[in-house]
C-alpha cells in the first residue's frame, strides 16, 4: 500500500494561499491532508536577478491515483507564474496512518 503513497511539495506565497489551496484539495478527495508551514525563507534567480522571499510550504499527502488531479488543482490556483509542485514517494510508512490516507480519499458514497 505504501508504494501508492506520495507527497506534493509546493511553496505558496502565504498562509492564505495554502489554506485556500488546501480546503480545495481536501474537499475534492484528491488529498488525505494537507499541512502548511509558514515562514520559509527562499533564495532563488528569476529574471536575471537574485531575489529572495517569505513563503508558505504546502505538504499535501497523496496516493498516485490522485496526484496529477492534486498537481492539476494546486496549478490552477497556484498565483505564481512557474510554481514549484512535485512529489516524493513515500517508502515506509505507519500502516495505520497509510490506512486512514486512503480512507480520506476514497468517495464519500464508498466510505
């Protein structure tokens, strides 16, 4: 069960953002949970110049079934014009809690 299991990583610009982009996810199924850390720091080019910036970590818990409907989602309200979303695999697990992922994501009609 645990080879279905991933995570998508998207720093968002704030709080706001990553709720709005959360409840979405979580009403939609498409993620068991998602959580949010505010107050990274980033330091990256864009355009030519260095910049650096306050954002939000988006750390949603997902399972390959539902993973490029949860990227597709968290693009469409994503606000930045090249948003970093990718997955990590989840290679081990706590059983029960792999469990109660996918409990979260199936249909609301099949629970």
């Amino acid at each position: 069960m645990t080879e279905d299991l991933c995570i998508i990583y998207s720093p968002v610009p704030d709080i706001e953002v990553a709720r709005k982009i959360g409840q979405e996810l979580v009403v939609n199924r498409l993620v068991a949970c998602v959580n949010m850390l505010p107050g990274m720091e980033s330091i990256y080019e864009w355009k030519g110049k260095i910049e650096t910036g306050h954002e939000t970590v988006l750390i949603a818990k997902t399972s390959e079934v539902h993973v490029q409907k949860a990227m597709h989602k968290i693009r469409e309200l994503h606000p930045y014009d090249c948003p970093c979303i990718m997955t990590f695999d989840m290679t081990r697990v706590n059983q029960p809690f792999a469990h109660w992922m996918m409990e979260q994501m199936k249909p609301e009609e099949n629970k």
